[in-house]
C-alpha cells in the first residue's frame, strides 16, 4: 500500500512538474485531472474543469467528436497541431498527443492529453510566410501571392458569372533613375507609386508588385469599356504625377497593358502574360499610354522573339556584316569620313531591315554586344580602307544609350581603337537626341571622358525630338547631324527650310560642324552649300557598300567633283 501511495505521489509530482499541459479523460473524453501547466494554459481553477468534457475547451470543432462522444482512441498516438479556447475566450494554438491510459487505481481505461503552446512558432511561420508572398520594400503582395488571389478570383468570377480586369504599370526609364540618381531615390520613388495606387483602388481590388518597377492591379467586378479606360486614364494621371524625392523632381511615366477575364484568359499565367504583351505593345507606342490585350499582339510578340533568337545566333555565326557610307566635305568635294551601317542577311529570314532588329536587339539585352562587334569591326574596316586608299578619315559609329552606362564602354573604345592601330580622334560616337532630352548626369561623365580620350560626339537625327538647341550647350557636343526629314522638304532651289538654316546658323555659332544626311538631289546639295553645311551624306553620293568596295567609290566621287 505505502509503495502504491509513494508511486502516485511520484507521479503526482511529475505530473505537476511537467512544463506541457496535461490533461487526464475517462474513455468518454470527460476530464479527470489537470496539471498546473494546463491550468495556467487554459486560465481555469481545477474545479471548474474537473468533470467536464474535453470538447469545452477545444477552440475549434473536432471532427473526432462524434455527438459530442469523443472517439479519441481513433486518434490515440496523434501529434499534431490543435486549438484551444481560454476561460477568457481567447484562443490558444498548441500542440497536441493523445495516449492511451489504463488508471491504475480504477483498472478503467482513459486517455491522456498531452499539449503545449506553438504561438510563437505559429508567429515565425507567419513571418516567413509574409517575407514569401510580399514584396520586402512596399510591403505589397508579390508575384507569388497575386498568382494566388488570381486563382481565387478565377474561381468566384467563374462561379458568380462576373469579369475582372488584370492591369500591368511598368514605370518607364526608371532603370535611369537608379543609374543617375541612386538606388535610394530610386526605392523612394517605388514607394511613393505603392501608396498612390493602393488610394487609388477600391478595397476590394489588389495592387501587388510583379518586380522591379512593375506592379499589378486585379479590379474585381469591373467590366471593360469607355468607363473603364477613363479610370485608368485618371490613374496615369494622378499616380503617375511628378514626384519630389530629396529634392529631386522625378517627372514619372508609365506604360499601361490590361487584360479581362474571361476574354483574354482562364488562368493566371495567360493573363499576366497576355497583360505583359500589351504592356510592351504600350512601350512600343511611345510609352505613356494605355494598351488592352488584343490576340494579334501574341503573333506580334511571337515574331519579335523569335527574331531575338535568330539575332543572337546571327552574332554568333557571324551572319551580320557592315557597310560604309560616304560623307563628302561641301567645300572641298573630297571624301572625309564614313559611317558604319550594321547589315543582316539571314539565311532563314532573307534580309532584315536594321529598323526591324535594332529594337529587338535593345529590348532583348543584345544591343550592347552588338554594338561592342560594330565598333570593332568598324574600326578593323577603317584601317584596311584608309590603307588602300591612301588617306585618312573620319569614322562614326552608332551608340545605344545602353552602352553609355558604366566605364566598361570607354575601356572597349580604348582597345579597339589601339586594336586597329587608328587614333582616336578618327572614331565619331552618334548618339540619339533623345539622350539630351534626359539629361543624365552619367551620360555627360562618359561623353566627357570619350572626348577626354579625342573621341568626336555627334548628334544623330537632330530635330526629329523637338528638343530645343539650347541642351547643345549642356553637353560636350562637336557635330550634329540634321534628320533626313528636314533635307527631304528641299524640293526647289526656292524652298524655305525654315528649321535647316536654323538648325545650320546656331550650330556654327555654338562653334559645331553640321552634317547634313539623306541628301538625293542637286537641288539639295545646292542649298545645303549655299547655306554653308559642313559636310553631307545620302544616296546622291552612294549607298552604304563593303569595306572592299569604299576606296573605289571614294575615288570615283573625288574625280566627280574635281570635273
């Protein structure tokens, strides 16, 4: 008997040391004994729980529980996570093993329930879950989780008979806003496009950022028409006006691409993907705009891809090539200086205007290996045509803004020019009028290095961006060169080329050669010499030909002029 007693005194102890709630039911799941820990679990006096049944403090239903008769020994040797419910009513996550008891004392079977709290574990899943489904910078929901609430508003639009609207934003040029002013304005700038948006929408709907500068809009219970596109219009308006980030006014845009369900698509993939599609169609029409989803685009999309396959594979082969135009001193009639023209002759595709792949080369990252083959072949080429015909000249290469970006250009001009044994005051860099319009900081630091170096910077297609000559004064400029467009309008000796003279006059003020391209006629070239152009370039003179041919067409030109 003594043994016995000391036996339940032992186990008395263990039972009230333990720091896991305890919790002993007879066979019919009613509560016999509770240790200190369950008490101070649960935050009930031992009475009040004593005698009454498992199920009243179970803070969910359990589907063990059948008419309130617990069937635990269907469960018996469970581990696995459970809710209880607190005296006060709140809820409790725990743990929970259920074990089979036979009571020592009464010989009656019973189970023993065995718990201990996983709140904190359950907070640092949460965590985790929170870090895996939102962005970590806004806090929006990320790809992940917009995939998700897709499927779930797939699912009720499908079942209610209803549509909703899948909307893409991409901020344009915001990689410049990183490169030029840093990645903090850059954060801020994302930051302050989170929060417009979510004012923008309804509750209901869900903004979530996709990556980068992308973010995703899912308007639920819309549907598509001329009311829908004035809200969106409205959005590009107010999310989209210029923003003050440390000082700096960042002018913002963005290109707009939407889909609807059930239209133009069933499932999260294809609208996200058919939005992107229109996205890009967006890009492609100037940016800034709105473009829904129309099915010609994946064609579209289709071919542009595979002739971003081909081009790569074309760089690889070697099906890309150049040619050289001529650009003939006015005063003189000599040769001065050609221009290198990247040509492409697939044998797949036949021959692929420079206008077709240039832009797929700069949208699908080729443009900067591209551009790295231009140059150096261009200057290889240059060395073999002065050597044959005896002079020097001048050579202008092409220049995606892409390749302006960090110091790894400068180092490739630098070596390809000691490569092919030219100097670097023969090497012209044509950039885009567009890149004065942005007026970035870096670009100025690397035209000033290339002229640093003898590099010559010139301006290509000048006029066409509407860009006032005031910017030529803002960046290191020695030569512009007027659009074709302009020289076309010189149809008669007569012509007033209002923009032309312009154009020429303030350029020489500014101490700049001007070049004139696309010159066909005499009547062209007359007005260009009387108006004192520098130099010209077009038809009139000769098409873009191989490095081979150029000396002999350089020389049947001199000989033209000097008759």
């Amino acid at each position: 008997m003594k043994t016995r007693a000391k036996g339940l005194a032992v186990r008395r102890t263990i039972l009230d040391a333990v720091p896991f709630s305890v919790i002993v039911t007879d066979v019919r799941g009613r509560i016999r004994d509770v240790n200190p820990a369950a008490i101070d679990l649960l935050g009930y006096d031992a009475d009040e729980l004593l005698g009454a049944p498992l199920t009243a403090i179970d803070g969910i239903e359990r589907a063990r529980y059948h008419d309130g008769t617990p069937v635990l020994v269907e469960v018996t040797g469970d581990d696995a996570e459970w809710v209880y419910r607190r005296r006060d009513g709140t809820l409790a996550p725990v743990q929970e093993s259920v074990v089979p008891l036979e009571d020592t004392e009464t010989g009656e079977p019973g189970f023993l329930v065995v718990a201990y709290d996983i709140t904190h574990r359950l907070e640092a899943r949460q965590r985790v879950e929170h870090l895996v489904t939102h962005d970590s910078l806004t806090n929006l929901p990320n790809r992940t989780l917009l995939v998700r609430h897709l499927e779930r508003a797939l699912e009720r639009a499908s079942a209610e008979d209803s549509q909703f609207a899948l909307v893409l934003l991409d901020l344009d040029h915001f990689k410049r806003v990183n490169d030029s002013l840093g990645h903090h304005i850059g954060d801020e700038l994302i930051l302050v496009v989170a929060e417009r948006l979510l004012a923008w929408t309804r509750s209901g709907d869900l903004v979530a950022r996709a990556g980068g500068d992308e973010f995703v809009m899912v308007l639920h219970d819309i549907r598509p028409g001329p009311e829908l596109d004035r809200r969106l219009e409205q959005l590009m308006v107010d999310v989209l006006a210029p923003v003050i980030v440390h000082g700096y006014e960042l002018v913002v845009t963005g290109s707009v691409g939407g889909t609807c369900f059930p239209v133009d698509g069933a499932d999260p993939v294809t609208l996200l993907k058919h939005a992107d599609i229109a996205m890009y169609q967006a890009k492609g029409a100037g940016r800034n705009v709105l473009r829904w989803f129309e099915p010609w685009m994946v064609e579209e999309n289709d071919g542009r891809l595979a002739l971003s396959a081909a081009l790569r594979q074309a760089l690889e082969v070697g099906e890309l090539s150049l040619a050289y135009q001529p650009q003939i001193d006015l005063a003189t009639g000599e040769v001065v200086g050609i221009e290198a023209l990247v040509r492409w002759m697939s044998p797949v595709l036949g021959p692929v205007p420079p206008d077709q792949f240039i832009p797929v080369a700069e949208d699908g990252g080729l443009i900067v290996p591209l551009g790295g083959w231009v140059l150096r072949t261009a200057c290889q080429g240059l060395a073999r045509i002065q050597e044959e015909l005896g002079q020097p000249l001048r050579l202008a290469v092409n220049v995606s803004p892409r390749q302006l970006r960090g110091s790894a250009w400068l180092e490739e001009v630098a070596a390809a020019v000691v490569a092919a044994g030219i100097e670097p005051s023969q090497l012209e860099v044509e950039i885009t009028e567009g890149l004065l319009l942005e007026d970035r900081g870096d670009v100025v630091d690397m035209l000033d290095a290339l002229r640093s170096i003898g590099v010559t910077i010139v301006v290509d297609d000048f006029g066409r961006g509407y860009s006032s000559l005031a910017y030529l004064t803002r960046f290191p400029i020695d030569k512009i060169k007027i659009d074709r467009s302009f020289i076309q309008e010189i149809t008669r000796a007569d012509t007033d080329a209002a923009i032309v003279d312009a154009i020429i006059v303030m350029a020489h003020a500014l101490g700049m050669t001007v070049v004139a391209e696309g010159v066909e006629t005499e009547v062209q070239e007359r007005y260009l010499r009387e108006r004192g152009c520098d130099e010209v370039q077009g038809y009139r003179y000769s098409p873009g030909v191989p490095a081979d041919t150029l000396p002999m067409v350089a020389r049947a030109l001199s000989r033209q002029q000097s008759s």
